[in-house]
C-alpha cells in the first residue's frame, strides 16, 4: 500500500507551500484542510464497535467544512462506501480521499491539516502506512505571519506559547515513530535549497521527482486556497519576505524569546532579543494572564458543546 502522506505543523510555516509542491507531482493530490479525519473518527455515532455507519458518516461528513474542498459528490461517495462495506473507519477515510485523487485524475493521496502535528501518533495507529512531513519555521517570523491574518494569535505571548507547544509535540511524536515514518522539513531550507529538499521529501513520501514540483507557482489558482492569505504561493521560492530581525519591535522579541527561546536554540535558531526590561516583564505578566483566561473559556465552551449545553439539537 503506498504511504498515505501527512502534511503537519504550526499553521504558517510552510505546509501550504509543500502542499503545493506534493499535489504538482502527477500522481499525487492533497485536498485543502480537512480537519474531519480525528473527529469523525471520534465519534461514537460513526463508528460502532469499530464498523462505521455509512449513513452517520456521511451526514457529518457532508456538514463539515472541510467536505466542499474534497470535490467528491456524496453521491459517489455513498455508492463507493456502500459497495465495499462494512468498513472500517480507516478504510472509509482512504475510500472518500481515493475519490478525491481520481477526481484529480491522480493515483496517489495525502492530507495537509497542520492541526494533526496534535494527532499523529493516533493518525498513525490508525493508518499504519501512514508518513508524517513536519514542517517547521522560525516561530518568530510565524508570528509575524499569524499577525496579517484575521484567524491569527491575539498578541505575542499566545503566539509564541501555540507555536512552542505544536512543535515539540509534533518532535516528540516524531521520537516515537522514528524516522521512516516523520520527516522534518525546514522552511527556510525549502527557500534556500529548494530543488534538493524537495527531491529528499519526495523520496520519502514515495514519489519520484519531476520537475512540475519546482514549479507550483504556475499552478496556484488551482490549489483552492485563499489569495488573500497565500498569495505568496504565486511567486518561485522568495527568501526575506519575513525577517523577525527588522520587522519586530523590541518587546515582541523578547517576550516571544523569553517564553520560546530554548526550542528556538533546539532547532538550532540564533536568538537576537536584548535582556528584558521591567515593563517588559510587566506586559508579559499582563498578557499571559489574559491568554490563560481566553483559554479558560474555550474549554468551558467545548466542555458544554460535548455534554449539549448551549447548543441547538440537531434532530
């Protein structure tokens, strides 16, 4: 069975543009982020003593926002699970993402969801051909990435503690599955030695190389990706549009290197931020309360959607 490939990391570092370059490849398609693998999986009401319930899965599955992305009629999608069942719900995963590559007119898949550097030993268990490409990129000029964006970090302080936290799990699952199936890529590496990063994942992800995957900036519109956010995708690898060394302030810098500084020196990143003043210290103190109370509240909220509180039924 060829490996089913995962593109996994902090979101703005890089796994849209090797999303791009996988699915340049002829045989390879990787839809937009799914996000309904792990839950769907999850949920008690789609897999029953581990046989999935076709008319469950697709119901969630056809209201889920990452379904339009898939390009696959339900229709089709029924027809095919129904054929082949009972299923398991790895088998019904790789059904639906078949689907997709055919549609494509391609014979191999994979998925970028870099949530899923949070799932991956569970991705893995379930999916035993599975290979995980990690990619990781200097969180300071993530930040500044996640900052241009509406969906991005409320201030520094949870930027830097999001970003440390999804690459050391990510790492550490990596530790545990070793290194046929995790491979780290980093992105400043994908803009400096394009041609031989790409040729390495490749070669890891089971692909032969074709020059199309150098040129996925010709096929941009077609990758069903905002513009407004990756609009870069347009241009051939261009190094400096980032660089945390002129475009953060003094403050930004050493509160991110203070909360994050050791996995950047891990990766092997110099550190550039002076000693911390007094009202440095005074702001981070401040910021990180306010962090720790917004996330007090996103538990309290997914707590009562899990239980039904607050929210409307659904039949």
């Amino acid at each position: 069975m060829d490996p089913f490939v995962f593109v996994v990391g902090k979101g703005r570092s890089g796994t849209t543009l090797v999303r791009a370059m996988l699915t340049s490849h002829p045989d390879m398609a990787i839809p937009p982020e799914t996000h309904f693998i792990v839950p769907l999986g999850k949920d008690p009401d789609v897999v029953r003593s581990q046989i999935v319930d076709v008319d469950a899965f697709l119901s969630r599955l056809s209201a889920h926002p990452g379904w339009p992305g898939m390009h696959v009629k339900e229709a089709t999608a029924e027809s095919v699970l129904r054929a082949n069942g009972p299923l398991d719900y790895p088998d019904a995963i790789r059904s639906v993402f078949r689907l997709h590559a055919e549609e494509q007119g391609k014979t191999r898949f994979g998925d970028k969801t870099p949530g899923h550097v949070l799932h991956m030993e569970t991705l893995a268990s379930w999916f035993p051909e599975s290979v995980f490409i990690h990619v990781i990129r200097d969180g300071r000029n993530v930040l500044l990435s996640n900052l241009e964006t509406s969906f991005g970090p409320a201030d520094v302080v949870e930027g830097a503690t999001v970003w440390k936290r999804l690459v050391r799990t990510g790492r550490l699952a990596g530790q545990v599955l070793g290194r046929e199936r995790y491979c780290e890529v980093r992105y400043e590496d994908l803009l400096e030695n394009t041609e031989a990063e790409v040729r390495r994942l490749s070669a890891f992800a089971g692909l032969q190389f074709t020059e199309s995957m150098l040129r996925y900036f010709e096929r941009a519109d077609q990758l069903g990706v905002g513009a407004t956010h990756h609009g870069n995708l347009r241009l051939p690898p261009t190094k400096g549009l980032r660089d945390w060394r002129d475009q953060m302030n003094s403050r930004q810098l050493a509160v991110f290197e203070s909360l994050a500084g050791d996995v950047l020196e891990e990766l092997g990143y110099e550190l550039g931020a002076p000693r911390m003043r007094a009202r440095d210290k005074a702001y981070l103190g401040a910021t990180w309360l306010s962090f720790q109370g917004r996330r007090m509240k996103w538990h309290v909220r997914r707590g009562a959607q899990r239980v039904g509180v607050g929210t409307r039924p659904t039949g």
